[in-house]
C-alpha cells in the first residue's frame, strides 16, 4: 500500500485528485442516447471505488494499454450522487513509475503476511507433543502441509463475502486463530493445545481450492468448490498427508482427530457441519471460528463508523445493528 | 428363517409354544424382593421378544451354555400385559438339532442376498457407458468396491433404528434405488445413467465404517461413524480406488462426480449433506434415497396393521400417522 | 416455434437481426430529459427479451396496431450492455406473413400436446385396476376429469415462477409424473399403480383456477387461488365427479384415498400439504411431483450454461449452484 | 355432576372413599409372580383416577357385570406413591341408584351445553346481515348446518389432548369464540360482523368426523381425520350447504369467504393451515382460535394450582411455565 | 390534514396540481451528462410523493428558502413512468400563506389524539380495583406515565415500517389495544381487568426511545433502541414509577405482573420476548398486539386495493396477498 | 469432600460398603403388594445414588431422626439391574461423626470457591481503565455488586440441568470466563478489557434470582425467574448499581453499554436474548460463555467415560455423541 498518496475515500466532494491506482475491471455500458461509456473500478489499496469515464470505450482503453490489472496514473473529480460521492475520470493513462505494481494497490491484512505465517509455524513448533520419539509429532504435519502451499495459503481469501474477504485473508483467520487457541488452552487446560493448533491452522486449508483468488484479491467459487466444499478437501488434504517416509509415524489416532476438526468446525448442521463436534477440541475450534468472524465483521463496520453512530442496517452475518461508542479507549 | 415352527407373533394369548429360538440378548434383573430373574430376548427370524424367565440368573444360564447367540430350544407362555402379550420361559436349552446356526434366526430382507447382489453388479455392467476404450468404465469402479466389501456390504444393516435396520439392509436399500434409478432413467433421458446408478449402489457404503453390525443384525454406531460420517468415508473410499494399473484410466470428472454423488446425496444441510446437489444425477440420487427409505417405513407399518387400522401415533420419520386402506389389490 | 428463423438468444452482439416476433408486453418509460421511449417485450418460442425502442411512445404503437399480442416484423441491432446482451428496436411494423400466430412464438413444452395428453390417458387406461364390474375403475373418473377439462389442462401453466412456468407446463409436468409413477411401481410392487397414476395426473388440476395463464403463456394467481389454494380446489373436484349415474359406482375407498392423495402431495406443513402423507402411494407421488420439479429446474439451468460452468448464483428452489460437466454423454 | 359427594381430588392421603363413580376403562395387568390385576379408569365428572384393584380379572369383572362404560359403587382407600396420590379398589359393585347414567360423571364445558348452543345461534340471527331480500343471509347457512349436526356439534371433543379436550369441547370452544368475536367486531369496526361470527360458529366444525368422542368424552381419530384433516372437512361441508332451495340464494361470495375463513384458520403452514388469511376476518379469527385456546389452558393449569405457585413445568402448547398469582382478584 | 386541495394520490395522469404541501426531504442527483436535479419528498397528509425537479440542486432550493419541513407551494405534472404515476415539479416557493404549518401534511391516526388519549385514561380509570384503601390501584401508575410522558406518546410513531408507522401511531395502537382488551374482559370474565388494560396502555412506552418520530411522523433507531429494546426499556420505567409518595402502596405483586406483561408482549423468544407468557393477562396481551398490529396492515392494504382486487405481493408481515372482496357491507 | 472414603461410583458389583452420606431426598413408595418401601438419594460429594430401603416408611426414618439433610451413617449393598448399579440400603443412622456437615457432601467445582472469587475481584481490577479522576472505573461498579452479593454469587447454582448446575457453579462458570475474557483481549486488542470483564464476572448475576439453590446444589426455578428471566434481573442490578455517592460517576456510556452486556449475552432471539450484539464485547462475550457451557459439558462427560469410549447417546446440549480418546495427554 502506498501511504505518500491521498486515500480515495479521503478525497472530499468537489476536489479532484490525480494518483496512481490499480485498474481492477472495466465494464462498458451505452447511456439512453446510445453513447457508450465506461465504469472502472480502481483500487488503491485500501477500498475500491467505481468511477465513471465517458466518451470512451473498452476497445479505446485496451487501445491504449490499460486493461484489468493495470496501473495507471489517474485523474478523477469527486462530486456527489444520491447523498454519496461518485467519481468521474477525466484522464487516465498506464503509470509512469515503472517499479509500481499490482501489490501495491491491493487491500492486505492489517499484519505483515510473513510476519503471520512465520508466528503460526512458531506456535505450532511450540505446541508439538513430546511422544518421546515413538511419533512424529502432528504440528510437524500441519507444518509440511502449509509448507507445500505456502504461496496459495498466504494470499488466498477466506470468503466470497462475508468475512476476510481479502487477499491474506485465509491467512489473516488462521493467524488470529492459533493465536486465540493457544491463548485458551491456558484456560481450559484438558485441551490438548498440539490437535487444536493444527486445527486452527488447518480448518480452512480447503478453502485454497474452493475459491480462486485474483491477484487483486477478488475470491470466485471454482467448482471443486460448489461440488465437494472445503470441509471435505481439507480433511481430503490431511488424509493425503498423514503417512510419513523416513520417520517415525504420526499418532494415528490423533490424526483422525485432527481430520474430525477439519469435518466438525461448522459445529451444526445447519451451518453445513459434515460431523458435529464429538470432541471438546472440534467444540473450541467451531467457537473460536465464529468469534474471529464476527470480530472481523464488527471491524470492518467500526471503519466506516464515526463515534455514537448506529449502522444503516444489520449488516449481513449479524443480527443487530452495529454501535460504534462516543467513548474512546485509553491504551 | 424357518417355516415350518410357529412364528412368534403368530401365537395366541394364553397359548404355549415350544420351537428353537436364537437367544440374542440376556439382561438380569432382581425383583423388589431381591429375587435374581431374566430377560432373555429371543429371535425367530421374522421378529424379536422379550421374555421373562424367573428364578435364574445370567451366571445360571452361562453355566447352562447359554450365552447371546446361542441357539436354543424354548418353551414359552404367552399372556397379557397392558394390553400386549407378554412371554414367560418355564425351559431353556441348548438346542437339540445341531445343524440350526445363528442365521437361521436373523431377520433378513424379502429378496435373496445373493440374488440382490448379482442383480445390483449386472445392472452396474449394462450401464456401463462406452468410452471407446479411452478410459475404464465408471461401473467398473463400483464393482470393484462391491467385489472387495463384498462380505459387509451384503450384512450390514443400513440404520440404527428408522428404516432398513436389519442384517443385510444396505444391500436391500441399494438394490431398490440401483433399480428405481433404471426405472427413473427412462423417464428423464438426459441422466448419466452410469453414474446415477454407481451412486445409489455406493451412496450408503460408508455405513459399513459407521455401524458395527452384528451376526443378529443389530446395528451400533462405531466411533469412525460419529467422528466422520458416512458420507465422508464412503467419499474417501471412491477417492481411494479412483487410480487403476494396467487398464485405462477411469474418466477424471466423472469420478469426481461420483464423489460429489456421495457428498450430496443427504440433499439439504438440514440432513446434514456435505454439498448439496449440482447435478441432476445428485438430485435423483437424494429423492431416490427418501423415497426409498419411507416406502420401507410404510412396509414395515404395514406388516403390523390390520386392514382399515390407523397406526397408534406418527411413525418415527412420517409426519402423519399411517393408514392402511380396508381394501385388497387384485394382482 | 419457427425454426426458420435465428433464435434471438442466439444473435452475436455488434450484430443485427430482422424476423417476425411476438410482443407480448409495452411498457412506456420515460427518460431524464423527459422524452418518452417504450421498453418491448419480444417472444421467438425460446425465450424472451426486452428491446428498448427510442422516440416513440405507447400510443404511437398503437396507432400503428402494435399492441401487446401482436405479430411483428422486427429490426433489432444488439449491443453489449453491463456484460449482457441489449437489443434496440431500430423498425416494428405488423408482420407482413398474416399466417403467423401467436402460437408460432410461444415457449412449449419439449414434447408435443397432444402426445403427451393421449399418453396420460392411455397409461391410465392401462393402468385400471380390475373391478370385475362392480366398480367403475377409478382410472376413468381421472378420465372424465382430464376429458372435461382438456383445453385448460393442456395449456395451463405450472407456476408463477419456480418450476413448469411455461404455456402447457401443467401437462408436461402431469405427464412425466404419470411415467415416473408408472416406472416406480414396478420396482415398489406393492403400490396400487391406479391409485397412484390417477393422483399423478390430477395432483396439480387445482392450478387450473388456482392462475390465469395468458395466451403468451404468462401465469397470474386468481383470487380463488389466493383465498383456497389448488390441493383444495382439487379435491372438492374430484369429490364432484365421484358419483356416477348408470354405471356401477366407483370404489368409495380409492376416491377418498385419491382426495388424499391431492391434499397430501405437498408432503410437509412446511410446504402448505393439506394432509401430511398417511399412504404409500400419497408419499410416492409426493416424492415424484418434487424430482420432476427439481429435473425441470436443472433442464433450464443447462439451457444456459456452457460444458464445465457453474451457475452465477443459487438458482431459485435449489440449494447450491448448478455445474453442467464438461463431458458429453454418448448415446 | 353430582355434586353431593366428595371429589376424587379432594380425598385426602390415609382417608377412603365410597361413592358412586364411572368405570370407563378397565385394563388387565400381571403382576411379576404371575398374579393378576387390575387397573380401573374411573370418573366422576371432574377429573379421572387409575385405581388398582388386586386379586381380580378383567374377566372376574365382567362376571360381575362391571365394564368399561358401568356406573359402579366403589370403596377406594387413597395411598402416597412417589409423592403422588395412589388409589386402591376394595370393593366394587354396579351401582344400586338405577338412576345414575354415564352422563353424571362426564367432565362437561362450565356453561350449560343448551344455553351455550342457543346464544351461538341468537348472536348468529343477530349479525345477519340485511341483504334486502336479494339474498339469503350467510347466518342462515350457519345456523342450517348447526341444525343439522346439533348433536355432535354439542357432544364433540375439541381436541385429543391440548385443549378443549372434553365432551362438549367442541361447543365451549366455538361459544365463547363467538362471543370474543362480537365484542372485537365493536373494536375493530370494518370487520363484516356476519361473516366472523359464521366463520367462529363453524370454523372447527370438520372435528365432528376428524374426532370421534367417546360417552365419556374421550376423543380418538377417525381415518377421515387422518386423511383429509378438519379443515378439509369443514370447507367442504360448506360448499354443501351453499345452494338453497325456495329462497333467495346465498351472496356466493360471502360463501366463498367463509370457506376461505374456514381453509384459513390456522394461519400459518407451520401450524397446517389451508391457506393463509387473505382477508381481515380471517386474520381475526386465527387469533381469537388462538387466543381462546390458550385461555383454556391457561384456565386449566389454574385449576391444579394454588396461590404463589408456579406448575411444574411447561405446559404442552404453553412456552413457560404458568404461575398463579398470590392475590384475589376483587369482583 | 388540509381537506379543500386535491389529494396527490388523486391527481390524474397527464393532468397538473397547483397546492401546498410539505417538503420532508431532498435529495440531489446527477444525470449522465452530469447535470444536477433534485429529488423532493412531499407530504399532503394522507400519503408520501417523490417528484423530481429538473435544472436546479440543493443549494439553489436552499437559496430560496425551501429545506426540509418547509411548507411550500408547488406546481406539479403527473406523467406515467413503469406503469405508475411520474411527478414533475414546475414550480416550488415558500408557502404564501403563513398560517400552514408542518402538522398541516403530516399523516395522522383517523381518530383525534385528544380523543384517544382521553378515553384510555378514562378507560383506565374505570377499570381501577378497589383495594379499599390498602393500596393505590395500579390504573394510576400507568396514569402516572402517561400524563408524564404524554407528548412523547402521543406523538411516537409506533413502528419504522411495519405498522402503525406514523406520527400518533404508538398512541393509536395502544388506544385499540386498550379497546380490545375491555371488550376482552367481558368474555373472560376471569382476566383482571385492571393488570391487561395498564399493560394495553404501556406495553409499547419503551419505542418512545427506542424510536426518534420526526415532526414529520418518520421514525428512526436510537442507540438506546439498539441497545436494549423497548420491552426493557419499558420494563425499566414502570419499575423506577412503582414507588409512591403520600398515598397507600401500589399491590407490589400487580406491579411485578405489570412489569411480566411489558417483557411478555412478543409472546415467544422468536419474536423477541424477553420472558415467555405465565399468566393469562399477559397471552391475551401478546394476542391482542398482533390482531391489532394486522389489522392495521390490512387497513393500509384496503386503502390502495380496488373491490375485488389483490395486492400485488404479499405485503411485509402477513403470509398471504391481501384480496378486497367486491361486496360492500352494509352498515 | 471426604477423600478418605471410597466414592460410591467407584463400588464394585456385589459389594458392600460402609460410610458417612448425605440423604438429600426421602421419597416413599408402595410395593404391588401394599408395602412401603423408600428410595433414599445420597451424596458422597461426587455423586449422587438412589438407593432402596425396604420394610421402613419415611415416618419410620424420621422418628429415628432421619430427613432430607441429614449426614447418616449408611450400610450400601451393590447389585446389578438392567445393566446399571443398584444400591440398596441394609442400614441407615444419624452419623456418629457429628462434626460432618452437609458441605462435606455436596458437588463443589474443582477451584477452590474462594481461590476463585478473589482472582474475579483482582482480574476486575486490573482491567480497570484509567479515567484519569474523572470517573470512577467500571470494574468498580462490579466489584461493589460482587462484594454485596458476595454469598449468593458464590453458593448459587448456574442451571437446573444442562451445565453448571452445581453449587457454585455460577461462580466457577464466571471465574472461566472471565479468564478467557482476559486471554482473548490479548489477541483482539481493540476489545475493552474492563467492559468484557465486567460483562463476564455479571453476565449471570440474575440467575442469584432466577434459581433458589439448595444447601445441597440442587436448583429449582423462582417466580421471579420465570416471570423476569435473569437478563432483565441483571440489567436491573447494574442500573441500580449505576449511581455512586462521594467519588467520581462512572462513565455513563460504559454503563450503558455494560447493561447492554448482560442483555445480549444470549447472541440470538432464539436463544432468548434481549438484545442482539451491537458492539463487539458483546459478541465475544456471548461467544465466551457458550464456550464454556460446552467446555463444562464435555468435562462431564469425559468424567464418566473411558479411553476410547462414546456416549450412549447425544448428551443434551450437544449435537453428536462423545467421543473420549484412547490417548493420553502428556503433560
């Protein structure tokens, strides 16, 4: 994210702005009188704005180099439509600093990508059962398996909606998940703190092949997805991975666990669960889920929020409106 | 099950009845007065009683060779009790005709096992689709489950209790939805019948994982079952047998699609299906399934009704209580 | 349907298109700067599609005898909008072939009418159960119905929307209601297949007053449907026609079942039933009234996916995306 | 009810108790040592108890000429058994008044059956419309088909358990539905006070041939309640009755609202209803069936508890637990 | 409500209207050419009209005088757009006549409030126990609250949508709440009528802060709505009123049963109830609130519906079309 | 608890044992042959059995000194029935012992009660923010309700089934959560700290009302609980609670916010909330206390079952069987 530029959703009613942005989708459209115009939707690594830029086409724009994903430098009026702002591009051309790219402009979680996925292998390390040899513990499992897709686990979305949906969002659950597991197992100390881990870690794992992610961090549904959904490839996953060369075994039985975790943590049916929990484990992993999606959902709210404002609606997922206090938090 | 004795249900209060009986469960009680008795619960092959036999105890009867699954010769004396009849041992022994084996007594579906079975195969090969050798055919497939499990797959009940809980009940219920779904192909012509009959010969056959069946036929949940479900395990054997040595490879999207069968045939999350249906076969699959399961409910209703008789209360799994009409069909 | 002619879904955008098209539907608009231009609904016998004709108005098509329900000779040109197809009428006249009528330009059914109806009445027919003449057979009293009330039974629609919402969709979906009825009972053999045939062919006869189709085909609800529904509006019919004169009378128990059965085809509360099921043949035609729906919501899905698409979203009445594979079956 | 004895409830534990009393139920029990018993349903208008009545027969019984449906002296000695009142049979014998019947021993309605049948039919002649003699007021429909069932209309349960479950029920319920209509239509001015009061007259008027209503009150299922519901029923009694000969004719659409009020009376598809209310006469008679149901009730549970108190537990049809108020109201 | 101008929902197409009305809300568009219009809300007293206003904004209105709750006088056209009527504003000035206020267009309850208000006192009153002196009977408390909070209450909108949204609308519900229950008690005569009418009168106080009513009857959420709701916050009022000064008590139990029948009005936790109905006072109340709260909504339905029409939809809080029987009722 | 003493679950079948109890119950009952007999619940502080006693009569024990309450000497036999202990009673006296008292006997939480109250009143203090003297903190306002209530709060039961339902539960259920509270706050940092564990320590304070707790543990419900519900009576006591006298005020809006706490811990109106969550506390702390609901559940249940074992059936509150590993945790 580029923090020496005006955000887009700072820039006041009747400014105009000019910086460079990301040139997410272009949609071409004919007004009644048969002109067609064009809505682009620029991203600057904070939120997404669509800005209307007439007199123009997609062939003209393709015409001259600026496609889906590419960056640009732009320049754009705000003025006011319906009690909202609406944008209109007067220029915009491919960007003149060379060294700018799609990362730039798109939103990432509030924690450093590396930063997260090295402190979820660090716990995992920590929390790995001594079995005094005769296994190899879990953690080492789930730790070969974020391994391997390393790439697809740190950039994938963790939604379509709803929640986390970001590029690093799968990445970003996880991460504050492990890390609220580990601090509940210091309160609910029969845990076993290795099989939850490896679970907070793993539960959405399938989501990598149920959504494909775009570079500009928009998930769409493949069709693995529709057909198995990711409870199903996750546990697919770790059954693929449970037998080991040149070392000692995994506990079985701990690895059938793990793979119940992975099957239980929608905990009902009705939330589409394939077992419901049957483990104190599998009953944190599906409460701790639904605590950091609803955190995120009230995040996401707070940043549109002033101080002492309800929002408009229930926002989806949520069964209230949301309140933002007067008060602020002395830190 | 042998014909030629007296069944159980058929003898009239204040009868008696002497004939060979499998001795399925024995339960020991003490009366108020601290008096040691029995509950011995017998089976003929057609149903189950529970009688009382007074002045014994469980150690008695083991000193006798009297143990669950052992064959015996009986005689019992009906009377009421709260308006049921009620059976009352005054002898039990082992039985005399030694050739009488525990299978003679379970309860077993109408059609024949192995008939069931070969029919269930035959049908599998004429729906074979022709790939022109550029793959294997998906019946294939099937048929090699089928071959390899063949022995739990011909016993195994297909439920705890709700319908086709008996030994051999998944094979009854496979064979009536391979069968309605050849019969429903040449309606709706557009179904790959290949595939939507590997899915209802296959649909259930993660219960042999789920429930331990035993030699009577009485089913129970095994832990695999409440950690994973059936249909995750039968999901997972498809996966398992998907690759072939030797031949040509199975058609990759239509195992996929029989995977998603499996998935998918529960149909709604409120029946806790994995993924709900996306293809007409999986949709077939799910209403085949119900239909299936309530006919055998009404059968079993039936069976204990009179003509022109409501049934005492809503079925375990009907919404309404069952009616049996005054009249006869002519066949 | 006119085959001679490109189908208007068919049409490349950046194309034009001149051919005869119904207009079922003028809505007059008017844009920002107050000129008046009329939204057209066209119909080719395949689908619909809402043309946008500028500088004109309602009363000027009407002048020229262009109403709803007439026959035109169409230009269109078909342009990109919001990544959907758009169609502008650039010439409507009244069509110059007068042999063509609305008829030509209406969706039907896959199967011809009268086909279809014959079908059902010959199935029936087969399908009457052997009173040795001391009743009439309950096949001929769905007879008297389907003969009285032929025209409106071979051209009502199914639904509003949902499922079968097309000129004749009552009749196609009775009809392979009757086939699947027809093949199942030769799997469940102790269904009495009169029974069930009779109810598969009437369940839905209530729709006929429960809407108004329009000659388009077009579905609205009368207020008689409003204020009793068509499972009563069926069974009060069917008890009209249960007396005959002259002949010996029907079987009094199997008109009161086949009211059931109408009362009872919605299966659950949940979905409006009148009577829950309390027979095996009012749970079969239950089961079999939901498949065809269901069947028939896939057939329209796939009209308009692509090999190895998934839907855009959840189609109305199914619970997950449709995917259509990618392979084809062979024949 | 005779009220010249003391009541069953009002036996204290310790006492007995020697009063004529109905037998309406009689079933045989053995004891574990083989002897047999008996357990006796007896009456006495307000309440029944099971009383066990040793070294006896159901046969020995009907020898002395006491079944099910005798009026009988009876010595009862009234024992604790888990915490509850026991009752023990001494003697028995047929009753020497010859002037008992069963009817004195019948839990009946607080109002007299008469006075509750002629008020419904004077507020029914009271709302009758004035159609200047084009037609024939609905009221006269109502109160035709209450002439015609009088009996049953004044004998029937209202329910098997829940509420109005007594003989009589059936009255009592449509009586002060009746009168909760006439007062609301003073309230709610719009309301056409002729059709709600046929519609409350008549709405459950389909129970006379969903229940069948013993003697002694006790209500049971008929196959036609099983198969077509009493809404069915009731609408289709209606549309009977609707063509009247010598007069002028019923306003047809009046008719046909109060089948829709009949159809409609359950509300909602979660509780079975027909069709949902579409008018406001119908909407209002859904609560007041609501309304007086929970009133009786909540009539009952207050009849089982003292001052200060709370019941048990909740219920059935209730969502809380019922508490008694301390005070008394002042009349 | 000003009653010698033409009503706005009586304007025809195509004809003009010259009268004051009220402007509740402007908003400001841009065309696609990026001209501004505006959007006006206006109000005559019976109904709501969005009229657009070309070649001028917010800013030039503002300029002239005329904001939000300003009276105005105003020249429209009525067009037809999408088959409803189109509002075009001509001309808008500041009223000329001074003497029209805001109260002058605002839609109020069709009985005066003075009125209602009065006679729920005096219904209050009349139902007050006599305590003889050993307390103050609870009809005061509630009076007590009522002339506290009485322009509060007589002005709050019952609802933001739903019913009984509009200025007065709290007070128009509780008055016929307060009705209903009256003529209630004369039906169940064993209700206290005192506890159900003080709980008709408050049981909705709590929206006068759940609710912020504009003086234009349009009503919003408060962050104290959001945050407690209005049966708590009901609740919490009559507890801090339930100690008097100078006089005799109130009956602390009646006050508690008060309080019940506040947190028991939605009747079941789906509806939100914060306790579920214990005494019978406290069901009638959770009743009478939805008959009344239907009514209404069929009220507002037959405003718009023709004799003999149905509603377009079913309207939002009722499970059925709305249908307007042709037959008028003869008063 | 004694631990001196064999726990009566750990007596084997057909053994004897000798040791101080506490009957907490006496109930009487008769034999078929009119003998009295009584069932005595007794507790050893782990569990509970009922054991029988024949040939005595309440009347009989409690001349010998003998009640509800009372700490005996007791003489236990144990046989089987029906597959379960039985317990029967040869000799029953006032305990020689007389410094045991009821607290020896009864089901305590694992913590110590007092270990746990002061780590409450010290967590509470430490998350006190820092208002800088301009009011007083938040935790104080808990604090001083704490200290008020202080026995209740420490001696009450959390349920009368379902979880905590021992005495102190309510306190070991708030003592977790609170704990958990704390832990969570340091991975979602932007949580309050003092309002989630103010929330926490209260958020079931009303149960003090809601339930009466036995010396014994055991709970039964109060008028008050069912007439208010605890989440009323809670939200109550804060406001009482809410004004302080000679110090700083509290934060009006944290106040606010913390009765919102209390009534929205419920999450959903299903689960009978008052408020849905408005702000994120309030979701986690909903969040928090089913966790430990289910975690309490799990605990019991792994108490009762052996490695590797299910339960027989889904426990109530749980949607599946547990599951209890075959091994070992190592520490």
């Amino acid at each position: 994210m580029l923090t020496n530029y005006p955000k887009l959703t700072d820039a006041e009613i009747g400014s105009t702005l000019s910086r460079p942005l990301l040139v997410s989708a272009i949609e071409e459209n004919t007004d009644r009188n048969g002109k067609a115009f064009v809505k682009v939707t620029l991203k600057d690594g904070f939120s997404d704005v669509t800005a209307l830029m007439f007199a123009t086409s997609a062939a003209d724009l393709e015409a001259r180099l600026i496609k889906p994903n590419t960056v640009v430098d732009a320049d754009l009026a705000v003025s006011e439509y319906q009690g909202n702002k609406s944008y209109k591009v007067s220029n915009l051309a491919p960007a003149a600093d060379k060294l700018l790219s799609v990362s730039d402009f798109v939103k990432l979680p509030p924690v450093d990508l590396d930063v997260m996925y090295n402190e979820i292998i660090s716990m995992l390390n920590s929390a790995a059962n001594n079995y005094e040899n005769t296994h190899t513990p879990l953690s080492d499992l789930a730790i070969r398996i974020l391994t391997k897709y390393k790439d697809s686990y740190m950039t994938s979305s963790a939604a379509i909606s709803m929640h986390h949906n970001l590029r690093g969002g799968l990445l970003y659950h996880s991460y504050r998940m492990v890390k609220a597991s580990n601090a509940l197992c210091n309160v609910y100390t029969s845990l076993d703190r290795e099989l939850l881990l490896c679970g907070a870690a793993l539960h959405d794992i399938g989501k990598i092949w149920e959504y494909s992610t775009s570079e500009a961090g928009d998930a769409a549904f493949t069709s693995s997805g529709i057909l198995f959904g990711h409870l199903y490839m996750g546990a697919s996953l770790i059954k693929g991975f449970s037998h080991v060369k040149d070392t000692a075994p995994y506990h079985s039985e701990k690895v059938q666990l793990l793979i119940h975790l992975i099957l239980a943590h929608h905990g009902t049916q009705e939330w589409g669960t394939v077992a419901c929990p049957a483990i104190p484990e599998a009953m944190a992993l599906h409460y701790i889920d639904n605590l950091d999606a609803k955190m995120y959902m009230f995040e996401e709210q707070y940043e549109t929020l002033s101080a002492g404002e309800l929002s408009d609606k229930k926002p989806f997922g949520l069964e209230n409106r949301v309140y933002k206090p007067k008060y602020e938090l002395q830190s």
